[in-house]
C-alpha cells in the first residue's frame, strides 16, 4: 500500500549569529545564577587542579588533548578571575565559555507527498520535493549523477543538538561504538557513560537522543537512508552518523562541549565534521580544537550564518577562523540565487549550497522542511565524506580543492563567495 510522507513547512534561519530572543534556561546551564563558566588553556594539563584552586574555581571538564578545562567561577568575581589567570605563567589563555544557539522552529503548511520513482532516482517518498538533490532547472548539487558512481559514505561527525537515532530513516545510518552498551557505566574506559552511538554532553551518558529537532534535520541531509521507499533520501545512501550532541533542547551550547566533542568524533575516526552553529566571538579553546583535527586529517564544513552579514567585514565562528580545514557554506534558493538571510563575502565564504526550505528527518520520527545556512552545510558535508570514499581516504586538502574547484559557477555567487558557484558533487567527483 502506497504511504504518504507528511512534511511540516518550517521557515526559520537555523543558525543564530548575534542576539537572540529570551529563552528558558538550558539544561546544562550553571544553575546557580550566581556562577560563570570559564575556560583555562593550560602549558600543563597537570597543572589544572593547582590553577583552579588559585582562583576558586571549580573543574566541570578537562580536556587532556587541548590542554585545557572548562569551570566555573562566582559571577561578580569572573573579571577578576580572568584577569589574574591571563596573568599567570602557567596559563596559554582565559576566557569566558562562550555560547552558540540555533533558531526555535516554526510550524507550516503540511505536505501530502507522492512516490517519486524513475530509473535514475530513487524510490524516498519524498524524493520529488528534493530540489536540492536533483530539479528540472540547475539549482541542485546533481546528486542523481554523483549516484551513478558513489552512494555510500564513510563516518561523518554530526556536531549539534543530537540525533534520533531511532528514526526510521537514520536508525541503519548510525554510527556505534562497538565498546560501549547501554548499562550506565563507561565501559570503554574512554571518559564517556554509554556513548553507543557518540556522546551527549548535555544529559553526560547516553547518545540517542534530539529533543531540540536540529541535529536530526541535517543528519538526514547528510545520509537519510536512500532508496528504502520511506520519507527523504540524503546525499549519502549508506553511511555512519556519529552523533556529538552539544546543544541542549533550546538550541544553545558552550563552546567547549563542541571542542569536547571534536577530540571525540577525531579519536574515533572521523575526518569530516558537520558544525551547523555559530557566535560572533571567537574562542581560543575552540581554535585549539579545530587545529587539533588538522592535525589529524579531518575537515570541518561550518555554516556561514543567517543575519544578512558581509563576514568579510563581521566575521562569525566556526566558519571564519583562519584554519584550511574549514569550508564555510552560505545558502542558495531553488532559483540559484543567495538566500536573502545567507552571510555571504567573496573572501570568507566559500561556496552556496542548498539551503531554502530544505525537506528531511525531524524529531518524533517526523520530517520537516527548514531553511538556513545549516541546511546548506550538510550538502557539503555528505559530498566530503563521498568524495573520501570514493577517493579511498584522500586527505581533506584534497576533498577540499575537488569541492571548491568542481562548482558550478553562478552570477549570484561571483561577489558573494570565494570561488562564486555553488556546490557540484558530481563534478567533484568526477574530478578523483
């Protein structure tokens, strides 16, 4: 019997680069109102308990690998903190944990979707909505042709507010950690209660859950199962979703989770991470996390942003660092223009992608259309990971030049990005 994929309209920028609305606390906000969470980077990780303790400072987390700690501090002493500790020898920097947030989603029209079938396409229910994968006019990334010769994809990092991983249309995309079970103890010794399917920073045990929806919208971009007659098909058929869930149920999160979570998703393997956030501040301990994985071959493909911004003059962070690991992805519309909300600068941000309302995987085992540079990322994302399949694990300079140079080239894009064209993956992957 023929089903129906029901897609609820969302039209929201999903990432937040600025100010943001009030929101309730988040759950892994200090809750006393009366503390600030601090970062420390350190010459000596064993010096971090000495350190904390001159200042009164309480250790939430150490981070070995990037020699630093996140703590916590009595809010009217944080200047002072800070300022004693960029004083001391012993410490590289301080400064403030700094917090990212997605956009809260909003609620649509919904959709009554046929079956799309034909030779060259698969048989997802929604496939025929998909205008980013493949449309009548050239606005899409030609992923029916990048099909032709690669459908499935290596581990891919997802860096957000989590992942159903029960969803139908991921649950045999997942990535699990084979040391570890659901019993409530680390049993891989690796730091981390029950990271089966990638770790949760907010709950601290545990991998499988999205209460927020965002994670699991651009998981499904990335590798929604494809060709298994049910809801939408991702770029990667076949593929392994880490989950690295670092925002809580609001949308926010602190910069040293995502850090946290980097060192993870590296350590296990992965050489392409999605990161559909941002802030306007940058941070030293999130630099040090992203040199952390050029350093170990992985590529992280970060949203531009949705405020309108020339980043070339207002730069937002992750994407804007000054790393060569990092693509930064600005938004299209389905007539190949640059979203009205996308960030844009022809020296900052790299190339379009797909990014106006954009139909995939939702929370509760739903699906949902959204809009924003976070949706665009993931099309990058997935095609990285095919192109290191395909390429049998070429290094991320070169996954990056084949993304940058195979684009298809559009007025809209010239001034707007780095190489003025949006995302091709079968040129890119062509070009191997």
């Amino acid at each position: 019997m023929r089903r129906a994929l029901i897609l609820l309209t969302l039209l929201a920028c999903s990432v937040i680069l600025g100010a943001a609305a009030a929101q309730a606390a988040p759950e892994n906000a200090v809750s006393a109102a009366a503390r600030a969470r601090i970062v420390i980077g350190l010459q000596r990780t064993d010096q971090a308990g000495e350190v904390a303790r001159s200042v009164d400072a309480r250790i939430l987390r150490r981070l070995v690998a990037l020699r630093l700690v996140a703590a916590t501090v009595d809010e009217d002493r944080r200047n002072e903190v800070l300022a004693r500790l960029r004083s001391d020898p012993r410490v590289r920097y301080a400064e403030l944990d700094r917090r990212v947030r997605v956009v809260p989603p909003l609620i649509g029209r919904r959709l009554q979707l046929p079956l799309a079938r034909s030779s060259r396409t698969p048989n997802d229910e929604g496939f025929s909505v998909q205008y980013g994968l493949r449309d009548s006019g050239d606005s899409d990334i030609d992923a029916t042709n990048a099909w032709d010769s690669q459908t499935a994809c290596p581990k891919v990092g997802v860096l957000d507010s989590g992942i159903q991983t029960g969803h139908p249309d991921l649950k045999s995309n997942m990535w699990t950690n084979d040391g570890e079970s659901n019993n409530g103890i680390d049993d891989d010794g690796n730091g981390f209660v029950d990271d089966h399917y990638g770790i949760d920073l907010i709950q601290g045990k545990n991998s499988g859950k999205d209460p927020h929806g965002h994670g699991t919208h651009v998981a499904g971009i990335i590798a929604a199962k494809g060709n298994n007659t049910r809801g939408v098909a991702g770029v990667c058929w076949k593929a392994k979703l880490m989950n690295l869930r670092f925002m809580d149920s609001h949308g926010g999160g602190y910069t040293t989770d995502a850090a946290t979570a980097i060192v993870y998703a590296v350590r296990h393997g992965v050489h392409v991470i999605n990161a559909s956030y941002g802030s306007y501040k940058p941070s030293d301990g999130e630099k040090d996390a992203i040199a952390y994985a050029q350093r170990h071959d992985t590529l992280i493909v970060a949203a531009a942003g949705n405020d309108s911004e020339d980043s070339d003059q207002t730069p937002s962070y992750p994407a804007d660092y000054d790393f060569d690991n990092i693509i930064s992805v600005a938004a299209s519309t389905s007539s190949d223009k640059l979203a009205s909300f996308s960030n844009f600068g022809n020296r900052s941000v790299d190339l379009a992608a797909p990014g106006v309302e954009i139909g995939s995987t939702w929370k509760g085992s739903d699906y949902r259309y959204m809009s924003g540079t976070s949706m665009a990322t993931p099309f990058v994302t997935a095609t990285a990971a095919m192109l290191r399949k395909a390429g049998d694990g070429i290094s991320y300079t070169r996954i990056r030049n084949l993304i940058l140079n195979n684009v298809d080239r559009k007025g809209a894009f010239s001034s707007t990005t780095v190489t003025g064209g949006r995302l091709n993956a079968a040129r890119a992957l062509a070009d191997i």
